[in-house]
C-alpha cells in the first residue's frame, strides 16, 4: 500500500471535489479520504419532504453549541458529501459581505480577504458547475 501522497484531501464534497478535479490532471500523487459510504438510490432521493423536511439523509447525531445546547448539525456522511442534497443552490458572496458588519449584538469583523481577491475563484468554480441567472441582479 502506498503511503506517501502529494496532497490528501478530506472529503468529496464541494470543496473536496473541486479540488481533486482541479488537481486530477497534475500528475501528483493524491488521496481522498472519505467517511462515508455511497448515498443509496431509491425514490426517497427525489422526495423533497423526505430530504428537506424529514432530513432522510443527515446524520441524527447531536451536537453541543458553545452553550451547551444541543444542536442538530444538518449534515450527511456520504460519498460527496452534502452536496448530494444540497439544493443546487451556489451562493456568491456580495463585496459588502466581507466588510466589517455592525450587528446588535456586536460587530462582526472584516475578512482577512477581499472579494477582489476571490472574484477570480468564484469565476473559475461558477463555470466548472454552470451557475447560471440573471447577471448583475443583487437576489436581497
């Protein structure tokens, strides 16, 4: 078994498997680990209360938030992880989105980042998964 690799990649999600198509043809040397098993095929897949509603395919696992509350997380161990029910919905972040934010509760930082710095990467991944709709129009 080989156990050198020149670049391990946690899950086959989104993020994961856009970075294993990005590298597919690198010539590199590179291991995905996946914790879950393949999504089953059934009708239930095509159930949007199944899915959505009765969350079919997230784990029951239970998580605690930083008040020790409990916290339903929303996710699935699948191969592709939540991306194999995740609406097909891809989001891109407006400008004002990275800037800092006054809330009530408190302010909530600007990013290290800009979106000038992503706006490339947010090309790059809309033309790799064929977002489309109407250009320029701001959904809020």
């Amino acid at each position: 078994m080989k156990t050198h690799y020149d670049f391990i990649i946690i899950g086959s999600g989104a993020g994961g498997g856009t970075i294993a198509y990005t590298l597919a043809g690198s010539g590199k040397s590179i291991l995905i680990l996946e914790r879950g098993s393949f999504l089953p095929q059934e009708k239930e897949n095509w159930d949007t209360i199944a899915v959505f509603d009765k969350e079919r395919y997230h784990t029951k696992e239970v998580w605690k938030d930083k008040d020790g509350k409990d916290l339903h997380p929303g996710t699935g161990y699948w191969v592709g992880g939540n991306t194999k029910v995740y609406g097909a919905a891809l989001f891109r972040l407006r400008e004002r989105d990275f800037e800092e934010i006054q809330h009530v509760g408190g302010i909530s930082p600007s990013w290290p980042l800009s979106y000038s710095d992503l706006e490339p990467y947010y090309a790059k991944a809309e033309r790799l998964y064929d977002v489309h709709g109407k250009s320029g129009v701001d959904p809020t």
